[in-house]
C-alpha cells in the first residue's frame, strides 16, 4: 500500500542502496547504541509508571506470557510481532511519512512527528522508550538513505521482546 502510494506520487520509495554487509554494520552499531537508550527511558518510563499507578501492560506481549496460549497461536502472534508489525510500521512512520514531513516542515519535525505518533500507537506504559526507538529509526533512516537497516532494527527489537517473554513464559524467573 506504501509503496503504491509512492509510485502514485510519481516518488521513489526510499529503499535506497546499501551494501548487504555495510547495511548490517550500520544497523548492529545502530543496535549498540540505540538499545541501551531505549532500555535507559524504558526504566524512566516504569519508575514514572509506578508513580502515577498507570498500568497499560502491552496486549500482545501479555497474550504470549499466558501458559495456556496454543503454541500454534503464540508462534503466529510471535512472527506477527516480530515480522509483519516492524515492516508494516517501518513503511508507514519512515516510508510514508518521514519523507513528506521533511519535504513540507523540515528535517526536524520529520523527525520528532513520526517519532511522537509511532511512540502514541504502542500502549502508554512504553510512550518514551517508543519515542526513543523511534527517533533512533528516524536518524538511521536518515543517515542510511535506506528504510532496509530500519527494519532490520525494527524486527531484531521486536524478536529480542518476544525471546524475553518466551524465557519468562517456559519458568525462567527474571520479570520481562
């Protein structure tokens, strides 16, 4: 659908030209040094979350640490959270709309609106750590010309959450 819109428009769709092996440097240095801010504000995010008693705990997150969901149900949410969630938000937030934002407001505001609309469409409970992660995509969007290291992020953060909750699910005891 993103990408028809693109064509619609008479634009290319910024898949850019990265080099296989560059596109995965960039992205595992991006890896290193976006996750740790992520999981900083995340900490941020549960400290405030306490404070203000607010409990919005993410549905699908709480759906796969159920023991009673049917493995075949767990492993279609978990490849719906791992792969087809990160591609489809990646082509909207960064696809679509960062690069219409930029052409019409600027770089900045390409960069926080994305941001703050990716960050208000996960529950509250991880508004900032979402923030976060997605003004990371958007710099990396930015810095790579390519959407490709984006949503390779994208899927390896989504699968290091879903390999967490499978820990916690099958006894490991560390809270996720």
């Amino acid at each position: 659908l993103c990408w028809a819109l693109w064509k619609l428009r008479g634009q290319p769709f910024p898949w850019g030209r990265v080099h296989l092996l560059r596109g995965l440097g960039v992205t595992l240095l991006a890896m290193f040094t976006l996750f740790p801010l992520v999981f900083m504000a995340a900490e941020i995010n549960r400290e405030w979350a306490l404070a203000l008693e607010i409990s919005t705990p993410h549905p699908l997150l709480e759906y796969l640490r159920e023991p009673s969901t049917v493995p075949s149900k767990f492993a279609m949410v978990a490849l719906g959270v791992c792969l087809a969630g990160p591609l489809a938000e990646e082509l909207l937030f960064r696809g679509l709309w960062q690069g219409a934002i930029e052409r019409r407001l600027g770089v900045a505001a390409s960069l926080l609106l994305p941001s703050l609309l990716f960050a208000v469409v996960h529950p509250a409970e991880t508004y900032l750590p979402m923030f976060v992660f997605a003004l990371g995509l958007g710099l990396l969007m930015r810095l790579s010309s390519s959407i490709l290291p984006c949503m390779l992020l994208h899927i390896m953060f989504n699968s290091l959450s879903v390999f967490d909750v499978s820990l916690y699910r099958f006894g490991f005891p560390w809270p996720v």
